[in-house]
C-alpha cells in the first residue's frame, strides 16, 4: 500500500508488537516513514521483524518491555530513546485476551486481564507523557481499545471491562494533556484475525458472529492502517478524545 502520510522525522515506540496488531502497526508506521521502537516480553521476535524494518530504510530498535513492571516501562523508553531519540509516536498496544466464564474466573484470573489490558496502559501512557511534557513539544498517544469497551459477550467480562476503562482513560488524558500538546486518542478495532482471536473465528460460534457483522467479515489488517496513520501524524493534528472504531459496522447490529 503506498501512504500519503509522511512520518519521516518521526520516532515511534509500539507496545505488543511481536505478534498480531502490534506487529503490523510496527510495520504500518516504518512504511510511512517513522523510526520505530518495537516492544514486546518476546524480544527474539522482536529482533526479526527490526532487522526487516531497517531492510527498508529506517531505523528500529527492539526493546524488552513488561508492562506489568513500571520498571520495565521505564527502561524500555531510556532504551528506545537512547537508541532513536525522543519518542514523539506511543502505540500503547500490548494486551492479553482473558477469556473465561464469570462464575468460572478467579480473582487472579481478573487481576492477569486487569494488569496488562488497563494497568499496562495507564503504565505506558504515563510514562510517554511525562517524557512529552518536559520537553515541550507534544505528541500523539494512540491506546488501543476494542469494540467489546462498548458491547458485550460472553466469556470476556474482564477483558470488555477493560476496554471500556481504555476508552474512558483514553478521553481522560485527552482534556489533561492537551494543554501540554499531547494528543491522546484511540482505536476500536472489531474483530480481525489475529494470533490471539484466529481460533475463535473459524469455529461455527465465531462465524455465527461474523456473519451478523454488516459488511459478512472479519477486518483486515491494512484497513486499520488509515485510521492508525490519521491519528499519528499532524493529518489528526486537531483530534484528541477521540475514539475511532473500525468494525465493518459491527456495533450498529448490538444496539
């Protein structure tokens, strides 16, 4: 896909990017232009898709980051800047998906989803925006949320609460930040193929649910990129608080 969104001067860092999303986000903003961060607990996979990225002309560093850790959080950010200079670009992506039955779940089964999905966030979007706001020139902070923070289903109680606090965080920091110009905003992917959902949406239960989304299908990577790219660059420059769903229409049958 050839972008009109120039990112070149740009230094991005994405969380979770060793699989699924994460990964082609990673991939989305290094073909716009921007050098980008790739962090994940999985750095050995981290290390492949860098040496692809700088194969294309920019620079990328892959980091070890445990968003569970404020240590962690910490040092992958002097790591990233040490290697490509301040961030301007956060992708606050890592997530885990927690599926269980309520009656079935246990507190630490809840505390696991609660960890990496909100509190990882908040680790995350705190420390890219202090960084941003002691040096005075902005940025844009783009959280990743889910469909399931404005409809239900079953087995995914923690997981949708989750991401409803995501979308609430997400205008939050939006009305506080904006003042230093920080951009925070989100993303609100229906369902997409991925690593993590890839099971669930070959078996009759998941195409059953496909086949109520309005357009018959899961999304495709590529058709976040759009969105993805609109929120990162200065083509967004006016946006903050806002929440973008891209779900083939999805939400318009839950109603």
């Amino acid at each position: 896909m050839a972008y009109t969104i120039d990112l070149k001067g740009k230094r991005a860092l994405v969380t979770g990017a060793s699989s699924g999303l994460g990964r082609h986000f990673a991939r989305t903003l290094a073909a716009a232009g921007a050098d980008v961060a790739l962090a994940a607990r999985r750095v050995d996979r981290l290390e492949a898709l860098a040496a692809e990225i700088r194969g294309s002309g920019v620079r990328a560093v892959a980091v070890a980051l445990d968003v569970t850790k404020s240590a962690s959080v910490r040092e992958a950010f002097d790591a990233a800047e040490a290697a490509l200079g301040p961030i301007d670009i956060v992708v606050n992506n890592a997530g885990v998906p927690g599926g269980a039955f309520f009656l079935k779940m246990s507190e630490a089964d809840w505390r696991s989803v609660m960890d990496v999905n909100l509190d990882g966030v908040f680790r995350v979007g705190q420390e890219a925006a202090r960084r941003m706001a002691e040096r005075g020139v902005g940025g844009s902070i783009i959280n990743i949320a889910s469909i399931l923070g404005f409809a239900v289903s079953k087995t995914v109680s923690a997981y949708s609460a989750t991401k409803a606090a995501v979308v609430s965080l997400t205008k939050s920091m939006a009305l506080e930040l904006a003042r230093n110009g920080i951009r925070v905003n989100a993303l609100a992917p229906g369902y997409f193929s991925t690593e993590l959902n890839a099971e669930f949406l070959a078996s009759p239960t998941g195409q059953q649910m496909l086949a109520r989304v309005p357009m018959g299908r899961a999304g495709k990577y590529a058709e976040l990129d759009g969105a993805l790219l609109l929120l990162a660059s200065d083509a967004g420059s006016f946006m903050t608080g806002s929440i973008l769903v891209v779900d083939g229409g999805h939400l318009l049958t839950t109603g």
